[in-house]
C-alpha cells in the first residue's frame, strides 16, 4: 500500500474506502455497493428485499437510515482520519417498496478542526427523492492507513 503522502486526494480517498470496505461487515451482509468514492463524497446502493420491508409493505426506516449512515461514514472518511458520527438525523420524504433500487449520495458540507457536517439524498430508481439524512462526524486518534494490527513488533 502506498504512504498517503504518495496520494493524490482521489487516490486517498479511495484507498481509505478499500480499507474501510474491508471490515465493514453490516454494509456488505445488507447487499450493499459502494459505486462511488471522492474527497468528502461517496454513494453506495443498495436493493430492497423483501426482509427490509414493515407492517406496511414499505421499506423500513432503519434500512434507509442505515444506508444513509453508510454513505456519511465513507464519505467522511475519506481523509485518512478515523472520524465516527457525532449525531445524525434523517427525514423520510416518501416511502421505498421491495425492489427498490436505493441510492444514497453523501457529500461534506462543512468540515473545520475536528467536526464535519454531511447531507446525504437517498433516491429511488427513478431519481425520487426517499430521504433526506444529515449527520454531523467528528475525528478520533488514529488513522485507516496506518499501521495494520500485525505490522509492527
């Protein structure tokens, strides 16, 4: 793996992403696809099966917010700086339904010192707006780059 000195930002952030996918077990057993990763942005989709659905047929809510946290958690990860959620807050604008094709783009809005602000639009296939997510990172020790567990003595 190159240093991250060596990297562009397009290439930090999707060498992070790699790192990240990895170990990201729950977005990966949910059928999840990152599609796309930059500097503070990413998207990842994911279909409505029929296990995500609730007493009403739709999808549930948590599946979307998941998705959502998903997306904020790549996107504001994308600078080699491990950064966990603060607080988020979600929206649902109009119901997803098995089959859906969902998509959640997350961009940064704000991000100074430790702190960062993201809004993420979860759509359907038709480009419908679902949901929308705002989550609010904050940065902890450490880096995704770093040492991996094993590496040094």
């Amino acid at each position: 793996m190159n240093a991250p000195a060596e990297l562009n930002e397009e290439e930090l952030a999707k060498t992070c992403a790699e790192v990240m996918w990895r170990e990201d077990n729950a977005s990966r057993q949910l059928g999840m696809e990152l599609t796309q990763v930059g500097p503070g942005t990413a998207t990842i989709e994911m279909s409505v099966d029929q296990r995500m659905t609730n007493g009403h047929k739709t999808c549930h809510g948590g599946y979307i917010f998941v998705l959502a946290d998903s997306a904020f958690a790549f996107a504001c990860n994308t600078y080699d700086q491990r950064t966990v959620a603060q607080h988020c807050s979600v929206t649902f604008l109009a119901p997803a339904f098995e089959g859906d094709r969902l998509t959640a783009r997350a961009y940064e809005v704000q991000r100074r010192g430790r702190s960062g602000i993201y809004d993420v639009r979860i759509t359907n296939q038709q480009g419908e707006t679902v949901a929308e997510f705002r989550g609010h990172s904050r940065s902890v020790k450490g880096t995704l780059l770093g040492e991996q567990p094993g590496e040094a003595d």
